[in-house]
C-alpha cells in the first residue's frame, strides 16, 4: 500500500478500495470472493472471531488465499502477534498505543495501518512512528464517529500536507465519492459492501464507478 506522492507536486492515481470485512466469518468466504472479483481492491482487513487463537489464525489462513491470489494485502484486525502465523501481510491496529506495539512486532517485514486517532496530532505522530497508513473515519467500538464534513476535512487536511497514504472509511455507498475527492488514497468500505441487497460484487462494483468518477473529473 504505497502512496500516491505529494498532491502538490504531481496528480494522484485514483484511490483504491480497501475491503472490510463483517465481525462475523459465517458465510465469508463466497461474498468475499465475488467482491474480490467484481472491482481493483488494494486490500482486505479481516475482522477475527471472538474466539480462541488458533480458530482465528485459522480462520485467517482459510481467507489468505482468496485474497492475497487477487494481488490484494490481507491485514488483520489487531492481532498483530497472530500475524506471521496467519500468514497476512500485516495488522491494522487503533490509536497510539497499540501502533507501538504492532510497529515493534511487525516491521519492517509487514504492514502497519492505525486508526483511532482522535487528533490531528496523533494521526502525525502515528505517520512519524512509521505507520504505512493512517485511517480517518472509522467506527469506534460503540459504532460512533465523527459527522462525515469532520471526516471529510481530516482527509482533504493529510492528502494536502503529508507522503503517508490515508483511508477515508465510507459508511455508506454516497461517501466513497466524496472521500476520493477530497484526497483519500484508498477508501474503506465495510457493512455497505456486504450487506448490500444486490450482492458484494455489484456493491463492490458501484464502489469502484464512484472512484472513477472522481478519476476521469480530476
């Protein structure tokens, strides 16, 4: 997950989408591969199980396949210490504390995303630590965050200021538009891919012509 360069010195590639996956593996597997098949998707971030390790690294290593052989990083949902035995590419983690963590168990061999940052300032103090990527927007464990302008703004502040990529996570279809245009290198989308009623390939899809819609108008 590379980033695009300075917006200021150069134009940006499109923004590309990045999967989240629901908490629930039940019934993952075929919905997953049709998203994957549907759209470009730059990478995956699997929600584990609550349950116990070794039905989560296995869990992990069922998916690793479907994912990884459509080019795309498979990234856990925390866990970075299940990560080398899951066989994923790297951990996504939430706020400061945890991205320590997961930065000393995982670099420089695998990927570190952060979220969870409240702050401008944590998010450039996550960047300086050696994040691959911060993301802004994301539910909090209650499902809260903030409106869509504050998210929105946050992206459109990074994208103009700083090298290291940024996900903008959509809830919904509408905000993936929005979200590419402000400045967001890859946009995350979740719930609204699957449990959309057409299917998650046709989400998927539709994710990806809101994206190009931003690419053929920049």
């Amino acid at each position: 997950m590379a980033s695009r360069g300075n917006p200021a010195e150069a134009r940006r590639p499109a923004a590309r989408l990045y999967l989240v996956t629901p908490p629930d593996p039940a019934g993952l597997a075929g919905p997953l591969a049709d998203a994957l098949a549907a759209a470009d998707v730059a990478a995956v971030l699997l929600r584990l199980p609550a349950t116990d390790e070794r039905t989560q690294v296995d869990h992990a290593k069922a998916v690793a396949p479907t994912v990884q052989d459509k080019g795309a990083a498979l990234l856990l949902d925390g866990h970075p210490d299940l990560v080398a035995r899951a066989g994923a590419d790297g951990a996504h983690v939430s706020g400061p504390a945890a991205l320590e963590v997961a930065l000393a168990a995982l670099k420089p061999a695998r990927i570190v995303g952060c979220g969870g940052l409240d702050t401008r300032h944590d998010a450039m103090l996550a960047a300086e630590a050696g994040a691959d990527y911060v993301m802004f927007g994301e539910p909090d464990a209650n499902g809260d965050r903030p409106s869509f302008a504050a998210i929105a703004d946050r992206v459109a502040w990074w994208a103009e200021l700083f090298e290291v990529p940024c996900v903008g996570f959509a809830a919904s279809l509408d905000e993936v538009e929005p979200l590419a245009a402000a400045g967001a290198d890859f946009v995350a989308v979740g719930d609204c891919v699957f449990a959309d009623g057409r299917g998650s390939a046709a989400a998927v899809a539709d994710a990806a012509r809101r994206l190009a819609v931003v690419e053929t108008t920049a």
